[in-house]
C-alpha cells in the first residue's frame, strides 16, 4: 500500500506488477509452480471468510479497544512492519529492530513496546492513538498447540523447544487479526471499516492458491485440504515461525482442515559471512545474478550447503567459485564430456559391460539419497552423490577412454568403458534433478531417453545413440561474478538525501508540507567534528549520462585554476545533463575516492530532496566562487 502510493499507481497495479518479476525471476532460476497464487486473488477473500466464520462459531473472536501507533504525517495507523526501534528485551536492546519482534535476539513484541519507536513512512515520531481491534483467543487452543508441537515431528527439535520455552510455558496472548482503515487487504464482513491483518489472509494464500489451481483443472478443494492421505509441507525463514507454528495450525484446527505434516525452518543467508550489504555489492537481486551467472550454480551451492537443521546458509564468493568448479564441473558434468566426446553418433553396448560392481554400488544409494532429501538433509544427499562421482571419475581415469580411441583394434572396449561411464553420469545425474532440473534435461536429450522418474537410476540405458555432445555447463567465470558484485554495489550508489519540501502537482509551487519527514539526529557533535568535512563550493564544467546506469550523471567539477574532481551523483530522474552545465554546486571535497563499476568518484554533491526526481541541489548565493570553502 505504502510503496504503491509513493508510486501514485493503485495497490492492484503494483502488485501485478511484483507478481510478473517473482514469476519471470522463479522461472530464470528452474522453479516451476503447479499455480503461483496471490493473497489478493477472488480464492482468498473467499477462503478468509471460510476460516473466519469458523472462528466466530467457535466463540473464540473478541472485541477490544487497542492504543496502537499512528503516523501523523503519513495519516496512517502503522502495522509491525512501518514501525522500527530499540528492541524492549533488557538483555538485547538492539537498534533498528521492526515493530513485531527482533533480528538479534527472537523476541516479539508490539510496535508499542520498541524504544524510541519511528515510522519507517514517514520518519515521524508515531503517537498513540486508539482504535476497535478484533482479537482471536489462541489461549484457548493452549492444549491443542502444546500437543501438535511438542509430539510427532511436525517441527525441527530446535524449533520445538523454542515455541515451549518462549510461548507455550504461558498463557498464549490474544491475536490482534484486525486493522482500521485506511489499509490494504480484504474488509472484515461483520466488521466494516476494519480490515484483517496481513498474517490472518497471508496463510490462507496456501489454501486460496489450491482452490485457484482446483478451478482451473477441474479438481475438488478437498481432496488436497481435508483429506488425510494429502501431506501438506510448508518452507519458511525463521523470522516467521511464530505465525506458521502457532496461529496458523490453530487456524487450520478451528477450520477443520489437515494440518501440516511438517513445517520445514531454515535461517537466514548471509554473503561472506556478513548480513547482505548493497554498499558492498553483496544485496544482489534475482534479475542481476541471471544476468551474468547460470542458475544451476547457485542452485548446487545452496543444495551442498542445505541441513535439516535451522541454521543460516552463508554464500561465501570464493567457496561458491571452488564447489562449482571442482564438485559439479570437475566431478559431474566432466564425466559426460570425458566420454561422450568419443563415441557420438556411436550406439551405446547392447549388453552392459562388466565395471567391477560400480554401476549396483550407486544404484544401491539410491535409497539413502531418497532419505536424505525425504529428510530435507540436502547436503548429505549431495556428499553421497560425490562420492558415486569419485568412483565414476577413479574408474574412467584407470581405464582411459581417450587412449583406447587411437586404436582401431580397441573400439568395443572403448564403446564398453563409454557406457559404462555414462551410465554412471546418468545415475548422477538422475540424483540430482530435483536440484538441477536443467541437466536433467540436457542428459535425456544427450541419450534421446528423457529423465522422468528416480527408478530409472535401477536400470543401465543401452543400445542407444550418443547425441552429438553438448557443452553442459562451464565453470564459473570469475569475471562475471565481479560483475554481478558490481553492479549490485551500483544500485545503491544515488545520492543519500534527507528530506525536504515537495512541489504541489496541483500547483507547482513549492509547499512547506514534508514529504517523508525525516526526525533530526538526536545524537549532537562538536565544531571540530563539523570542520573535518571540507564543503567546497564548485562549479559544474561538464554533465553526461552515464550508460547502463538507471540514476547516475557523470559531471566534472572544477573547483578554481586547474582544480578538478569527478563526481558520479543519483540525479538523473532529476536534472538533465544540460541544464547543470555552467552552475555551482557544493561539494565533499575530502570524501574517500570511490570505485564504481563506471569509474572512480572523487566526492559528492549536497542536495536536499526525497529521492528520484525529488532531488533539489543546494547551491551557494550570488557572489561565491568555486573553490571558496563552506563554513
């Protein structure tokens, strides 16, 4: 809602418009959606109105008065999520922590409770308001819940003693399902003017999905959610657990559908063991990485890195190129290239070869590398894997398939080591399709046998025509992976403005409201912190645009006699390069050089604004010259 009216585009607009990049970026990366729903979709509002209903039947909705935060300047009550500041938990008192719990230590609180609370709309200090809220009594599914998380394996160990310690060796508090308006999302029918909250609908978009995908193809909602043959698998990061754990089990509970066989928690990703930073290139987007970097890559790293455990995965530049490299290319991939190369257009042996017991030795894995994706304990799957290719790689390397082709007294034995090794690639090969889909289908055209099921591991492929070899897949470029570091380190490279007065569209004079009202910095500095920056005042000698970049303009400023700096600045949207030529500016003059992807920038220029084509330079008045110093 927020960012659609930054935008000035209504919330459906801006949702389809989200919708298409998720669609285009999952397909880029092989993932493919039996139906990709929307928690805004027809499906939705009905199914919110089937769980809700349930739940007034059940006399567990209450009505209460709630002191919620309210942001002046946006006009808008503020969920969880608009409201950031000091985590209230003693013993954390982290910063920079979102209204409905903590990044550092786990703890959830309300947006009230957040230490020196600030909208992230608007900047503003948020008061305190009242309003009529509808609650659900999750108290009285206290039972239920302690039984469903605490026995069987629904839930992770870990997980499981972390609802009991924070949540369940208590009372359980009333949910807060409801908003007032104005708020984006679907209105509560037997309540106007309120709306339900995000994580009431957010669920729900499971079901909703199901029912939009039942409509299309002709099937019956309950076979998949109220039918108990059905197992209903959730993945989620582990900042949500709460809602999936609790409230929503306690949802599907009053409602009458299955409940999930297992919800599966993984942690977070860092980059280079750090949280992703865009100053450092590492907060790289979906679209960037397609652009330079082949999907599967990254598909087997985060598959060897990946436990059943709740851990966070790290992806770390170096080790990324390494694994790559040496496990999928050197191990894999190579083992078709090894062998396929010498026989194409030749039919594999009619009758298999004897290889020592190679080819039962992998067959026999199958079973405990079903186990371990079963288990979601993907990394085992991949060591196991490895070693099959260790022993498929041993064997080719003892036998020398590339000596035997230089004999025309050799070629069965050589047609027979081929099929050997490629039978042992195509095991391989067939382990991994659930995590490389792409070479999957590259080796079913290679032996004209598509792959489709994991019993085809049981039986070698014989009397088959080898295709003519296919490059399957290079090793990682390392300059392509600078690139995309690169270029993900220029999206954040516009200029940091505070913000300032808007022009009315009405009138298009300026307006002393404030756009996005920043607070003033409640931490003070002395004049010998000020003077350590040197504010120049410069002149612009040269603009131009800067090809590829979206926000950058290259200008060249002089600052008196020979004096010169380049300065790269996030004022396209803003200002042609035509109309800053021959005006002043003021300049950073003692900022650290920076490397960009077009350039080094050797300071920065002083504008006021809230960003885009809000973006207003400050100039000095009639009279200064460049290279006179700002005090």
């Amino acid at each position: 809602m927020i960012s659609a009216r930054r935008e000035g585009i209504p919330e459906e607009e801006f949702i389809q418009r989200m919708y298409t990049a998720h669609v285009r970026d999952f397909a880029g990366f092989d993932i493919e959606f039996d139906n990709y729903g929307s928690t805004h979709s027809p499906e939705n509002r009905e199914m919110c109105h089937v769980f809700w209903k349930a739940l007034r039947a059940a006399g567990l909705v209450v009505e209460k008065e709630v002191t919620q935060l309210f942001d002046p300047v946006a006009g808008v009550f503020l969920a969880d999520r608009f409201v950031k500041g000091t985590c209230p938990n003693p013993a954390c008192r982290a910063p920079d922590q979102y209204g409905d719990s903590c990044d550092k230590c786990g703890h959830t609180h309300s947006p009230t409770e957040l230490i020196d609370p600030v909208s992230t709309i608007s900047g503003a200090k948020p008061e305190l308001r009242t309003a009529r809220h509808l609650f659900v009594q999750i108290e009285k599914l206290h039972d239920f819940l302690e039984e469903w998380t605490q026995t069987g394996d629904h839930l992770q160990p870990e997980i499981a003693n972390y609802l009991k310690a924070h949540f369940l060796s208590e009372p359980l508090r009333d949910w807060d399902v409801s908003r007032p308006a104005p708020y984006f999302g679907f209105e509560i029918p037997d309540s106007p003017g309120n709306y339900w909250y995000v994580w009431f609908d957010a669920p729900i978009g499971y079901v909703g999905s199901t029912k939009q995908w039942c409509r299309r193809v002709g099937e019956e909602l309950e076979t998949w959610w109220r039918n108990p043959e059905t197992e209903i698998h959730h993945f989620i990061g582990k900042d949500i657990t709460y809602f999936h754990c609790l409230f929503w089990p306690a949802m599907l509970k009053v409602a009458g559908f299955n409940l999930p066989r297992k919800i599966h928690i993984h942690g977070f990703l860092t980059v280079n063991g750090e949280k992703m930073s865009k100053s450092k290139g590492t907060f790289i987007k979906a679209e960037t990485y397609l652009r330079h970097l082949d999907p599967s890559y990254l598909r087997y790293y985060y598959a060897a890195k990946l436990t059943s455990r709740v851990e966070d995965l790290d992806l770390n530049f170096e080790e990324f190129v390494n694994r790559v490299n040496k496990d999928l290319v050197g191990n894999i991939v190579n083992l078709a290239s090894r062998c396929a190369r010498l026989i194409e257009g030749s039919p594999l042996s009619a009758i298999y070869p004897e290889d020592g017991g190679l080819f039962a030795q992998a067959a026999a894995d199958g079973e405990a590398i079903a186990e371990a994706y079963e288990a979601c304990d993907f990394a085992r799957a991949i060591r196991i894997i490895l070693t099959a290719g260790d022993r498929a790689n041993q064997f080719v390397d003892r036998m020398a398939p590339w000596n035997l082709k230089k004999d025309p007294a050799r070629q069965k034995e050589l047609q027979d080591v081929c099929t050997i090794g490629l039978n042992l690639f195509r095991q391989l090969v067939i382990y991994l399709a659930p995590v490389l889909p792409r070479l999957a289908r590259q080796t079913g055209e290679l032996f004209g046998d598509p792959i489709v099921s994991w019993d085809q591991a049981q039986q070698p492929l014989l009397g088959r025509i080898v295709a003519p070899f296919k490059h399957m897949m290079q090793r990682v470029p390392r300059e392509k992976l600078s690139a995309v570091i690169e270029e993900s380190r220029e999206e954040d490279e516009s200029v940091k403005t505070p913000a300032g007065t808007k022009v009315s569209p009405s009138t298009g004079q300026d307006s002393d409201e404030p756009l996005r009202q920043e607070p003033l910095l409640e931490n003070t500095i002395t004049i010998d912190d000020f003077t350590k920056i040197d504010l120049r005042v410069a002149r612009v000698l040269a603009a131009e645009e800067v090809p590829g970049a979206d926000k950058l303009l290259k200008l060249t400023l002089g600052l008196g006699g020979d004096v010169k700096r380049t300065v790269f600045a996030g004022i396209k949207k803003a200002y042609k390069p035509e109309s800053l030529v021959g005006r002043l500016v003021i300049l950073v003059a003692n900022l650290a050089p920076r490397k960009m992807r077009f350039g080094v920038s050797e300071g920065m220029i002083l504008a006021a604004g809230t960003g885009d084509d809000q973006v207003f330079l400050l100039a000095p008045d009639e009279g200064a010259k460049p290279g006179h110093r700002v005090h």
